[in-house]
C-alpha cells in the first residue's frame, strides 16, 4: 500500500524506503521502523531504518544534483516556480494531507489542516522569495569593482521532529531549496508520513532529481549517521536541547555551521490592565495547541499580583472546559505524541503535586478516546515557585505554570529568568510599558498583546540563550542557509 491516504482501521502503511533521486529505493539493510497512531496506540505504517549508507546514498545524490545535475543549473527564478507549483500541489492534497497529519501525529483535524495550509505557505513565501536574494556593491579602490553575492551552502542537511512534519518540512526545505541547496532530510521517526508524501510531490511537479532526499530512520542511527558524514555543508536542527548538542559537536568536527531550534519555556506576561476578554483565548490556546508538544507553547502564564485572582479565575474557568480526543472528534487537544511523552507529562505533574503545588484547573479526556491512546488531561498550576522544575523545564505537553510577579521589574525578571528564550508575551494596555517590557525580555520573538505559538511564515523565528541559535523563516532564513561571496574586479 502507498503511504498516500489513510489506512483502514488494521491495515498498516508498508515501508517504501528511502526517497533518493525523485525514487524509491529499498534502505540497505532492509530493516523498518513501527509507526503508531497517537489516538489508538495502533500500528498504522512501518518506515524505513536508514543506515549510515544510506544516508551516504541520498548525500551523494544530493551532491551530482548540486554540482552537476539540473537543480543546480537552474536560475533563482525557476527554482522560484518549482517552490510554487509545490505550494499548489500541497493546496490539491490538502484534504489527503491533513488526514495522513492527523493519524500520524493524533492531531484535530482543525490543527493538522491548519498545519497543512502553513506548509503550502512556505512554499508560496519561499517560492516568492527565490529571485530576490541579491548581494551589494561595496566602494572600494579606484580601479575595482566589489560586490558581494549570496550563494549556497551546497548541500544541506535537515533533521526535523515529530511535533510539526508538515509545518517543519517547508519550514526548513522552503528557504534551503529557494536559495538553491541540494537536500537531505531526516524526518522524525515518530512522525514522518507527510515528509514522505510530500517529497513525492515535490518529485512529481517536477523538483529534479537529487534536490530533495529523504532518509527516514531513528535519531541514534539515521539522524547521527547524517551529522557525522563529513560531505555536509551545513545542518539544521529542531529537536531537544540534548541532541542539539550532539548536532553542533558533530558540525564543530566538520567545520560546517548549523541552525539549531531547541524549544523554550516561553512566558505570557500579563499586567492587571489587561483586557482580559481579548486575550484569554490566546492566553489559553498557546498552551494547549498542538497537546502543548511546541517549541514555542506559551508554558508560563505570569500574572501581576495585584490582578491575580482576577485574571488567573478567569484562565482557569477557561481552561477547565479544554478536552482531549482523536482527530476526528476535532477537539482542544489531541493525544500525545507516544508512550514516552507521556510519562514524561505525567512525571513533572507529579513531581509538582509531590513539591505541594495546587492543581487550579483540569480539561478532561473525551469519553469514548480509544484505550490504547496517548491521552493527558490539561493541567494548570497555581502559585509555582520561581525555581521549581514547571517554573523552569520545558515539559512539552498541556501543562500550564502559573506564577505571579510584583511590578514591571520584576515581571521582566521573571520572563528573563530561564535558560531558554524562544518567545514572549507581553499583554497590557499601556503602550509605553508594552514596549519598554517587550525591549527587554530576552527571546527570538515577542509579541504585544497577541501570541502566536508558531505562527507566521513572514516572521524571522529563532532563540536567544538555550533556545538555540540561528533563524528560521521569513527572510532571514534565506541568509542562514546562503553564505556571502566578495567578489573584487580590478580594471583599467
Ligand atoms: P529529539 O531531539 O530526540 O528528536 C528530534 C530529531 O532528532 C528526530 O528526527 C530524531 O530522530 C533526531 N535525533 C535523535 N537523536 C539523534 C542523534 N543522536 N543524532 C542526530 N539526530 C537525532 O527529540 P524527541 O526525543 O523527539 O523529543 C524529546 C524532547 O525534545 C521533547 O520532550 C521536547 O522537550 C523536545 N522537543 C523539542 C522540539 C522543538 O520544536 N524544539 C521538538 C521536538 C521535541
């Protein structure tokens, strides 16, 4: 069966391989990887367990497409047009798409569709974007001409997570492909149907051979195997803090830069003069979208002190009527993504509740969720100590920390006081602190407010501190993935 559409209950997606040159091919060692559906804790596709020759195979293809091949002989504006014909074609299959999102990562419909939308989007931004990626004319000495051009890296290495297949392969391939790398992705291996998938698109409206390669397969042997090849001209990385670390050692020993996006522990600082009625939604959903598995989930709702009852009542009236279920039923929040996250979840909720911090709110499961599925009830937290574990670790699930603050120094203190700093909030309705506050919280995005958990293609997104280094989307990206070339013409 083609990883195309979504199974029958019982029938399982058969691995098809590692995608290298616009094909199929089996992976070396034959060996496959089990996918489970999230909602049900079923089988439903087996990958290929791409090896290190594997990886060698799709990095060599990706080299003759860059070097020799027809990727690289195309101009900006041509690859321009492949990215939109891949923006459209994405649009076409977007109800097939967003099924296969869905049973993969146990989505709502709502998000896995709205994922599927932003995918296109990257393509179209990118698309857009290819032919205006231009360098300078730089005074210099009489008798030279100096400019500088944006070339690229060559060819580029993507790992991506589970938490946003779709979202992450457009995110990361959009502006690698727009600046005219040739690509190696390593999607995650507990989610990667939509990567597969759309790599056959991209095939089929005609990407050339070798300009997208996909290697399915585990962290320890894909995703190693491909930071330690040494033919790599760059990485990027979205993952956890432990193996972006390994990413960057590797990068060190080759001498290549990477990107690397490494989640948060993003605040929400709200001030008594907020408009509460505005901003509950957002206050609430950017936690809860995605199950609270985003790099940028608004995970610590700090709260002035003098507006605490107030303002936390209403969150929590709020965020008591959350429910958990499948895609289908198309609620708050889906499953989780696997047994593990799971426990994980469960593990920093008990370890508060051992440390005495009150539960303030609960969502509920649906009833009717299949046993087998990875399923937490949302959980909001009042009162947390500013150096408890929810206080400071990201927890990657709906998992809400509640913490009050005195006045505008201490709020920024509060916001600052984390290793990570990915994005912020800021909500009041005074200009002037709004702007003084967002100035001075140490992350790659702050909002005023408005929050936008991983929204906005347009918008350069990135960390400060832990939360990594390098940007990704809007123009910026373009230039992480290109590097500046001088050229000097000395003439008569
Ligand atoms: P992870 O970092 O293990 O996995 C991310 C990607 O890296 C996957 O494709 C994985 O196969 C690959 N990988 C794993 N080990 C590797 C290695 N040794 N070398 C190269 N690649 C490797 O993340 P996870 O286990 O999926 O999730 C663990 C935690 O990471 C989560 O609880 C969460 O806190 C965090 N996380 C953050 C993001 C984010 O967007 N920032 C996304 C997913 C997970």
């Amino acid at each position: 069966m083609n990883i195309q559409s979504k199974p029958a209950a019982g029938q399982i997606m058969e691995a098809k391989g590692i995608f290298v040159d616009n094909k199929w091919h089996a992976n070396e060692t034959g060996g496959t990887v089990d996918v489970y559906a999230p909602a049900t804790g079923a089988v439903v596709a087996r990958i290929a367990a791409g090896s290190a020759g594997d990886v060698d195979r799709a990095y060599k293809a990706a080299r003759r497409a860059f070097e020799e091949g027809a990727w690289g002989r195309l101009t900006a504006v041509e690859r321009g047009r492949l990215l939109l014909k891949l923006s459209r074609a994405i649009e076409d299959h977007a109800d097939e798409l967003t099924a296969l999102e869905a049973l993969d990562c146990g989505k709502p419909l709502k998000q896995a569709r709205a994922d599927i939308v932003a995918c296109a989007r990257y393509f179209e931004f990118y698309g857009g974007a290819a032919d205006k990626v231009h360098g300078d004319t730089i005074p210099f000495l009489n008798g030279y001409l100096a400019l500088t051009e944006r070339v690229p890296h060559g060819v580029t290495g993507q790992i991506i997570p589970w938490n946003y297949p779709a979202q992450m392969f457009g995110r990361t391939l959009g502006p690698a492909l727009a600046v005219g790398n040739a690509t190696v992705m390593k999607p995650a291996e507990d989610a990667c149907l939509t990567p597969l998938r759309l790599a056959e698109l991209a095939a089929e409206v005609g990407f050339p051979e070798g300009a997208i390669n996909i290697v399915p397969g585990t962290g320890e042997e894909a995703g190693a195997a491909l930071t330690a090849h040494r033919g790599f001209d760059f990485l990027s990385f979205t993952g956890s803090p432990e193996v972006g670390t390994m990413v960057q050692i590797a990068a060190a020993k080759n001498h290549i830069g990477c990107t690397l996006e490494l989640g948060g522990k993003s605040p929400q600082v709200v001030f008594a003069d907020v408009d509460l009625d505005a901003a509950l939604p957002s206050l609430v959903n950017a936690i809860v979208q995605n199950a609270g598995q985003t790099c940028s989930a608004g995970s610590r709702l700090l709260v002035e002190k003098s507006g605490y009852d107030r303002i936390v009542g209403a969150v929590a009236e709020r965020f008591a009527k959350l429910t958990a279920g499948t895609p289908d039923m198309d609620l708050d929040l889906g499953p989780v993504i696997n047994p593990g996250q799971k426990r994980r979840v469960e593990r920093f909720c008990g370890n508060a509740g051992n440390d005495g911090i009150e539960v303030i709110a609960e969502g509920s499961i649906a009833d009717g969720v299949p046993e087998g599925g990875y399923y937490v009830a949302p959980k909001m937290f009042g009162q947390v100590p500013r150096d408890n574990a929810l206080a400071l670790d990201e927890v990657f699930g709906p998992v809400l920390s509640v913490i009050p603050f005195e006045d505008e120094a201490d709020g920024v203190a509060l916001a600052n006081g984390t290793d990570y700093g990915l994005v912020a909030g800021v909500w009041t309705q005074n200009a002037n602190r709004a702007t003084r506050v967002a100035r001075k919280v140490r992350a790659g995005q702050v909002y005023v407010n408005a929050y936008g958990a991983g929204g906005g293609i347009e918008l350069p997104f990135g960390g400060m501190k832990k939360s990594g280094h390098g940007r990704e989307k809007g123009f910026e990206a373009l230039k992480d993935l290109s590097v500046v070339k001088t050229i000097v013409v000395k003439h008569d």
